[in-house]
C-alpha cells in the first residue's frame, strides 16, 4: 500500500510539474517573435512602446516598430502569420531574448562556442537558424531568420 | 616596464621613419604626407597581435592612468584603440588584464555604479571609477572609466538579453583594455540620464551583488578622453602606412585635434558627417547602404557572398576565402563629399598560414547590408574621427574625414 501512495503522490507532483512548466513555456513564446505568430508583434510594441506600421508584399507582410529612442525592428510574416525573420537597427544593443524568442538558447550556446577571430559583425548559423549581428557602440544592426521558412521565392537579401 | 617603453618607442618610429625615407615598403597614400611622429599631441600607435598575442589587425596603444589629482600612476599597455567606441575600459588584474592601480568607485548614493557595456559581439561589465588618463603629452582629468571585473556584482539578465558572451578575460578581449575614441563623447548620451522604461539600462547602481538600473548624467558617464583634454580635443587623426603584404607588426601615429596645431592641419580630405544613426553611406555596384568607419573591427567586412561573389571561409564564418584576390571599389558619399575606394580581398585562410603575420591589408568579411570599413582602410590613410558638437576647420563633428 505504501508505495502504491507513494507513487500516487509522486504522479500528482508530476503532473503539478508538468503543468507549472506548460505555463512558463508558454509564458515566453507569448512575447518570442522569431517562429512565434503576429500576436507576438503586438506585445514587442507594447514593451519597446513603439509605433507599428505594415506593409504588404505578395509572399509577406513586414510589421515595422518604431521606438520613441530611436530602435527599429522589422518583423516578417508569411501569410500563414507565421514570423520568419526580424531586423533590429538602432542605438542599443537588441534584445535577442525577446527577438529570437524560443531560438534563443539555440544562439546563446552557438555564441559561447563561435571562433572570435573576427572582431567586427559575426554570421551564426545553426541548422536553419541564421543570425547577422552588426554595428559598433551606439548603432547596433542585425537580422535573424528561419532559412526553412522564408516564403517561396523570398531571398535573404531582402530582409533588411 | 615604462623605461623601456619610453625607450623603445622612438627608436621604432625612427626606423620606420628611415625606412620610409628610403622608399623601405611603406607609403601614404594622401598627398604622401610623412606621418606625423613628434609633438606633445602624439601618440604612438602600432598594429601587431596584442598582449594575447591572438589579433589580427588589433590597433594598441599604452595608456597611462593616475589616481586623480596625484602622481600615483600605472602605464597600461596593449590597449585597443577603437573609433568605433567611446570611453576607456581597463581590464582589471582579477580578468587578467594589466590594472592593479586602485582608483576611486563611482558611487550613487550608497551603491557602487556598475556598467553593461555593449558590444557587438560581447559586453563588458564591472565598475565606474575615476581616473586621470594620460596620452602623449594630453591628460584628461577625473575621468569615468570603466573596469572590466568578473568579480564585481552578479551580471544583470537585462545585460545578457543580447545573448552574446561576456568579453571579461584577456583572452576573449585579446587586450588589456579599449580606448574609445570615437565621434562620440559618451558611451551612452541622454538616453541613460532618463529615468523609467526609455533608459537603455547601461548604467546600473549596485549593493551587494544586486544591481538596479540608475539614470546616468552625460558628465557621470564613461566618456571619450580625447573630449576632455584642455586643448585638442575637437577629434583626432589615425595615421598608419599603406601596407602591400602581411606583416608581423605596423607603426603610427595618434594625433589629437584636428586643425588645432601645426601638426594637425587639415589638408585635402573628403568629409563624411553622420547620420542620426552615426552613419554614412557607400554605393557598390549601384545599390546604397549604410557604412561607418571602425579602427576596432579588424577587417573590411562588407555585404555578403551573394552580393560579392566572395566565398565566405568554411573554417569561419567570419571571413571571405576567395580562390584567388578579388578586386572591388566602392563609393562613400554624403551631402557634402564622395569618395572612390579601391580595395582587394584576400583568402584569410591563406593570410593566417603564416603564423608570424598580424597585419592584413586584405583581410575582408561578410556583413549583410552593411560597410563596416575597418582597420585595413585605414592603412595609407589619414583618418580623422570629429567629435560631436565641436568644431573643425572642416566643419562641426562628428564627421569622418579622409
């Protein structure tokens, strides 16, 4: 009997775990924007408090936030909604933990291993994770994009 | 150490001066103007592989730091010089870096002000203390600099939201600290003096090993030296020799002020103001994109393989290795000039073979949508960085000129 409650308690721990874990997990894709959805736009402009403005090509839609400090982030949107790619430009560094959102580990660990021969702009691709960052001090500029998911016939170069 | 140091510098300059003199390999390609080496304004600089002995194309020069107001000071040699930055961080001794000189802190109230530094490939942490910096004959006074010190307070998550590694030994910055001396004259500027969700959040006050964000005054910052010396201190000018091959090492000159002394005068230079984003902008085979110029990045690192041509290296994906040297010319340009800029690519592969070489003039990489003209542009060139808001006979900074 006793480990048969033991094993009870220990499935309704489990099941407790799992659901605590469910919620954070969804707690950061709510406000990743990278493979997240377009209601993930919506809160990256209400926590940089910028303007958002949209424009619309036949394969995409490209939603443009822009702060009041002077940051510009483009996010990517095939038509399914899905964000394949985001840009940054602006004076501060960006916050790839809220742009790459649950890409960010991915990129974290790949940085901590990169060669840093170069000391300048750097390329990371990891799979089909591809992450541009660029700048210096005061005009940071970056791209990330998901190179399986750009819509068909949509080159990188045009994500700016 | 500083005795020979002292000695050891003019004995170099002078031989490479004679070197070029006698037409020894290098050469200046602007009006062919020898490179300034004397006055009380002049600093040397050389290009070499640093106190890591693990550069490419790293720009160092020493500093020498005192307690301010006192005779109590340390020379820091191998520190970067880098336009593409402001302020002076000095890698602690606890980092592995040359600092043991124990400075006054920067305190806010009871806490010690703590800085997140951003770079783009890492940040620097670790405290704002105070210092008088010494540069050639230059000194500026009571100046906030930050230390770079693993051992300070716990890094704050916001400062490592940007998922790149913290660049906090001797090994990961390759140099004992980084002098910046770009067309800024703070590291942060108003933003950080505002309270509230617009404050990038660079400055923070710390107790303990907790650390709050804080509202930085531009005064209180980490601030470009070249802006607080007495005289000279509208900008300065990077002179270096034009390079034909990879080199072990390479020497010049850092000469403060522009147009303030006779050593210093402006000749015939294209000016390049910045944009609200301290840009300007190059052409390449007809499309126009943003570009600066950055004696802290370590190659040319333009465009990407698509739009070049050039294969990017398979053992680094930092670099171009074309089969065989490619040529290019690109056009920087802005209101006021437009400039041709002839330059060739190399195979970095090839380049790095040669383990005693640490100059590359043809050291080249990728960066989509960007020129980021790095420190092989500056070989042959006089480069001048304007510092905002001052006056040059060649207009108001900031500016790049060349």
């Amino acid at each position: 009997m006793a480990p048969a409650a033991n094993k009870s308690a220990r499935k309704i721990y489990f099941m407790l775990g799992v659901s605590v874990l469910s919620w954070l997990l969804c707690r950061l894709p709510c406000y990743a924007a990278l493979g997240g959805d377009l209601s993930s736009v919506r809160d990256d402009q209400a926590r940089i408090h910028a303007s958002l403005q949209v424009s619309q090509t036949s394969a995409y839609s490209v939603h443009e936030l822009r702060s009041s400090t002077g940051q510009v982030i483009r996010e990517y949107a095939a038509p399914s909604g899905n964000i394949f790619a985001v840009t940054w430009h602006g004076p501060w560094a960006p916050d790839l933990r809220q742009l790459l959102g649950s890409h960010f580990m991915q990129f974290q660990q790949a940085m901590q291993s990169s060669s840093r021969a170069a000391h300048g702009p750097l390329v990371m691709q990891q799979g089909n994770l591809v992450v541009e960052l660029g700048g210096h001090m005061r005009d940071f500029m970056g791209r990330a994009y998901l190179s399986d998911q750009l819509p068909t016939g949509v080159r990188a170069e045009e994500i700016r | 150490m500083t005795a020979l140091r002292l000695w050891v510098w003019p004995v170099l300059l002078a031989a490479a001066a004679i070197m070029a003199s006698c037409g020894g390999g290098s050469s200046h390609n602007n009006s062919m103007a020898p490179i300034v080496t004397s006055g009380s304004n002049v600093q040397p600089i050389v290009v070499n592989s640093g106190p890591a002995n693990n550069y490419a194309n790293g720009l160092f020069t020493t500093v020498t730091i005192c307690v301010p107001s006192t005779s109590t000071c340390q020379d820091i040699g191998g520190v970067l010089v880098d336009t593409g930055s402001y302020g002076l961080r000095l890698l602690s001794s606890a980092g592995g870096g040359m600092l043991t000189l124990s400075l006054p802190s920067q305190t806010t109230g009871s806490s010690q002000v703590g800085e997140c530094a951003a770079f783009v490939t890492g940040y620097t942490w670790g405290p704002v203390h105070s210092a008088d910096i010494k540069i050639s004959g230059e000194m500026a006074s009571n100046v906030p600099v930050q230390v770079i010190d693993p051992t300070f307070a716990a890094v704050p998550p916001d400062c490592k939201s940007g998922g790149v590694p913290e660049d906090d030994s001797l090994q990961a910055l390759g140099a004992n600290g980084i002098l910046g001396v770009g067309p800024y004259a703070q590291d942060c500027g108003g933003a950080c003096t505002e309270t509230g969700t617009t404050n990038p959040g660079l400055y923070y006050g710390c107790s303990g090993t907790t650390c709050q964000v804080i509202a930085e005054s531009l005064t209180e910052q980490v601030q470009n030296p070249v802006a607080l010396f007495p005289t000279d201190n509208n900008g300065l000018i990077i002179e270096l020799p034009a390079v034909s091959e990879p080199a072990p090492s390479l020497n010049g000159s850092m000469v403060f002020g522009i147009g303030t002394q006779s050593n210093n005068s402006v000749g015939s230079v294209s000016v390049f103001p910045l944009n609200s984003n301290g840009e300007f902008s190059t052409t390449f085979k007809g499309q126009t994109y943003p570009s600066f110029v950055d004696s802290g990045s370590n190659a040319l690192f333009f465009l990407d393989a698509a739009t070049t041509g050039l294969t990017v290296c398979s053992d680094n994906s930092g670099f171009y290795c074309p089969a065989a040297a490619a040529n290019f010319s690109a056009t920087t340009f802005s209101s006021a000039s437009k400039t041709n800029i002839s330059f060739t690519v190399a195979n970095a592969d090839s380049l790095f073979s040669n383990r005693a070489d640490y100059v590359f003039n043809t050291l080249a990489g990728p960066n989509a949508g960007t020129f980021d003209w790095g420190l092989p542009f500056f070989f042959g060139r006089d480069v001048y960085t304007a510092i905002e808001s001052r006056t040059t006979p060649v207009g108001s900074g900031p500016f790049w000129a060349y």
